[in-house]
C-alpha cells in the first residue's frame, strides 16, 4: 500500500514537472483589441510619436510577459501585471520613463553621454548608456555601481 502511494506521488510530480515545463506559449497579439490597455496607455503616454509594430505574450510556466517592438527600434518588456519592467532603445529615452534622481545623475556625471536602456532587476534598476555603459541602481534611485 505504501509503495503505491509512492509511486501515485511521484507520477503525480513527475506529470506536473513535465507540463509545467512544456509550458512555454508565444501568442502573437494582432489587433489593438488584443493588447492590454494598460500597455498602450504606456505606450501612447511616453512614446507617443512611436507606432506598436508587434506585441508578444509569452508564458513560461506561471511566468508572463508582453514584448512591445515599436518602430525606431525601441522594444519594451511588461511583466504580467501589465507593468513596465525593461526598455531598450537605439535612440535616447524619453524623460518621462527614468526615475528623475537617476537621470540627474546621468546628466552630472556623464554628460557627454545619454541613456538608451533600462531595466528592472530584482531589487534595483540598472540603466545603460549610449557607450554601452551599464549603471545600476537603488530602487530609490541611489547610485550603487558601474557594471562590467
């Protein structure tokens, strides 16, 4: 009796391992209709002057995320709460998505130079430079380090 129960138990873990990994789902979002609202609110409040070419939601297990590609080569990344948590641009960003400390810490101290990525990681933020320069942050905004 007990083996039984050993073995229901690990077909049971062993059935939930495999379809939790067999999870991974692209679904291309092809009318405006599709994408969440709160995306192209974001999208139409900061970068009004871009056009969504495509967005992306992926699931990965309990994981989602929605890759924005706007025009000008600017993509963008919200979690499954519809929040905002990368940015990657060829271009400068826009005022109005850097944390205010963080972009006047840029501007003094790296004024020759203007920021094109952003980023939420973990517990801080981390923001990188059209030199490719990659400085992270508190969550507060407080400088913490230069990453390699």
């Amino acid at each position: 009796m007990k083996a039984t129960k050993t073995i229901a138990t690990l077909a049971l873990f062993s059935i939930l391992f495999f379809t939790l990994q067999g999870c991974d789902k692209q679904e291309i979002l092809r009318t405006p209709t599709e994408i969440p609202v709160e995306i192209q609110t974001y999208v139409n409040t900061h970068f009004p002057d871009h056009q969504i070419l495509q967005v992306i939601k992926e699931t990965d297990g309990f994981t989602v995320t929605y890759d924005v590609y706007l025009d000008k080569e600017t993509e963008l990344e919200f979690n499954r709460k519809k929040e905002i948590i990368k940015i990657d641009s060829e271009f400068e960003l826009p005022d109005s998505v850097i944390p205010a400390k963080i972009k006047a810490y840029v501007v003094a101290n790296f004024p020759a130079f203007y920021i094109v990525g952003w980023e939420l990681e973990g517990n801080h933020q981390q923001i990188t430079l059209n030199n490719d320069m990659d400085i992270e942050f508190t969550m507060d905004g407080d400088f913490i380090r230069i990453d390699d």
